[in-house]
C-alpha cells in the first residue's frame, strides 16, 4: 500500500450534524501532486437478518428522505455514542419490529460508500427470536411498517426495486447462499 | 407508504463539492411534528464484476481518504454527468484494469447509505474480457494496484478485511452463488 498512501495536508471541518460530520481534506498523492477529497464522518451502523419460527424475515419499510421514497430493508439503526454494535443490533431489532433475542452473531462488517463517507455497517444474525410482550419505543422522528416475508418475498421485493439497498440486498443473497447450502 | 411520507419544508444546500452536495432539509414527519434530514447528494456509481479468461477476479487496490487506509474492490467509479451507467462501467473497467470489453450487463442496483446519501450503484457483469494493448489513462488523482484472484482468494481477503466494503462483498457472494448452481 505505499505507493498509493495520501498525506492529509489539511483538514476542513464543513459541518458538524446530528449524524454526519463533513470534512474538505487537502491530501498529497503518491505522484506528490496535490488534490482535494471530500469526507463524511458516520458514526457507523448495525444490520440484522431475523427470522421468524415461521422462517419468515423481517422488514421495514421507511421513508428515505435522500431518495424521497420508502425502501424496504432489514431493521438497522445507527450506533449511539459509546454503544457497542451487538447492542445496537439488539435494540434497533426490539425497537423496529417488536421482536427481542440474546442471539446474536456478527456476520460481516462492511463500508457502504468508502469513496466519500466512513460509514461501517455491522450485519448481525439473529436467531431464536420472541414476540416482546410490549414493544419497544422507536426514535420519536422514526416511522415504519413492520413486514414478516418468507425468502421467495423478498426476492420478488428486490425485483421490484422495493428492496433497494445494499445491506438489504446482501442479506437477500446471503439468504440464498444458506438455502443453496442445504441442497 | 402514505403513512411514513416526510413533508420537505425547506432545504438549504451547505456546500457544493466536487463529488458530492450537502442539504440539511426541514420535513413534516407522519405525526405532524418537525424534524431535520442530513441529506448527502452524489452523481451515482457504477461497479463490475470481470473475470479473466483463467476465471480470476479482477479487484483494484485503492487508498480511500475516509477510511485512512486501502481497500481491495472490484473496479468501479463515480458517473460522470449524463454518462449512461453502462458506458461508466467500460471505460471504469478499461481505466482501472486495462482490460476491456462490449459484453457489460446489468446484475442489480441498490443504494449504498440510504439513511443519509443518494448514492446509487450500478452492478455489471463483464463478460469475454479482453486485455487491451494500450492501457486507459486513470484519473489524475487515482492511483490504484491491480490485483488478479481465485473465488477462494477473493473469500481470504474477505476474511482478512481486505475486502471491506458492500458492493465487493456482495460480488463475492454473488459469485459463490454461481459456484453454488453449478453444483
């Protein structure tokens, strides 16, 4: 990697948000000219693939504003400050879909657009999971439709583009690689 | 979806980078009250999926400012303004790999951050590609290491967060679906 490595010359705090930071860095290339990169800071994210006893998965459905549509994606939240991931993973699941377990595992950790932005997204399995007596509270500017689809389902969400996005998309295709296995 | 729309208010427009925009938006949530949207714009992306003649992916290592270090990921780039995405997905190909091709189809698009970017990423296949007896000039501020490998290297480097962003990852499950079917 030596040959590619960027030297931050400045940084340039441009905004400071409730979930984005925005940074203009000036860099030096490998070639020693220089050149400008453009730096969202996220404080990174959780994703869950849950399934029912009836193996069905669990979706919301929620209005994207950047897009100005609702996609359909598998439950995910943000991480709070000092919040591990599995604990994010477990709240996001209570407070999205009403459902709870301690069964957790981390399957994947990947960044969603290392072009631009810092986001991790950590993707969780969770398994074994129960209906909660009383639901959990979502964020008070959080709004969604809780959906219970079996595999087929969801492949035809991704068709119609209602299903839409990547971790969502991954989740699908992770899916079909544990069917693909069983055979 | 009636019931999850965000009314936009306002949008103010924070800054104008070269690759990306950033809005804070005023919205109307479904319950009547107010909130804010960190909104980040982006012209779109494309990616692809080439394997040579000896069935090895080709991956391009890139050192990404957000991340302070380098990724290994299947070529891609950012469309360039009234570019068709496939045209994109050529000359991205051509660019990063020196190899080329007329046979690019499209596998899936999906939106990489959707709770704050509009960031979309079109998925190609590149099939029959050939190496090309001049290489492409790359972009005077990309600097990239081009790497040839198995299905199960590109799983090791997987493994090893090498490979660590969505798109890549979901590539590679895309191709260990392939091996699966042909089982």
């Amino acid at each position: 990697m030596s040959n590619l490595f960027e030297k931050e010359l400045s940084s340039e705090k441009l905004f400071s948000g409730k979930i984005i930071d925005l940074y203009v860095q000036e860099v030096e290339l490998p070639n020693g000219k220089k050149s400008k990169r453009e730096v969202v800071k996220h404080p990174g994210a959780v994703a869950v693939i849950a399934r029912t006893s009836e193996n069905k998965l669990l979706l919301v459905e929620q209005y994207r504003k950047p897009l100005e549509r609702t996609l359909v994606e598998i439950p995910a939240g943000k991480l709070e400050e000092g919040e591990e991931p599995i604990v994010t993973a477990k709240r996001e699941l209570e407070e999205e879909t009403g459902y709870t377990t301690d069964k957790l595992s981390l399957l994947i950790s990947f960044y969603t657009s290392p072009g631009f932005a810092d986001e991790l997204v950590h993707l969780y399995l969770a398994e074994d999971i129960q209906k909660m007596d009383v639901k959990a509270e979502l964020d008070e500017d959080e709004f969604v439709n809780l959906m219970e689809v079996t595999l087929k389902e969801a492949e035809q969400l991704l068709h119609e583009q209602r299903i839409y996005d990547a971790k969502t998309a991954y989740a699908v295709a992770y899916l079909q690689l544990q069917e693909a296995a069983k055979k």
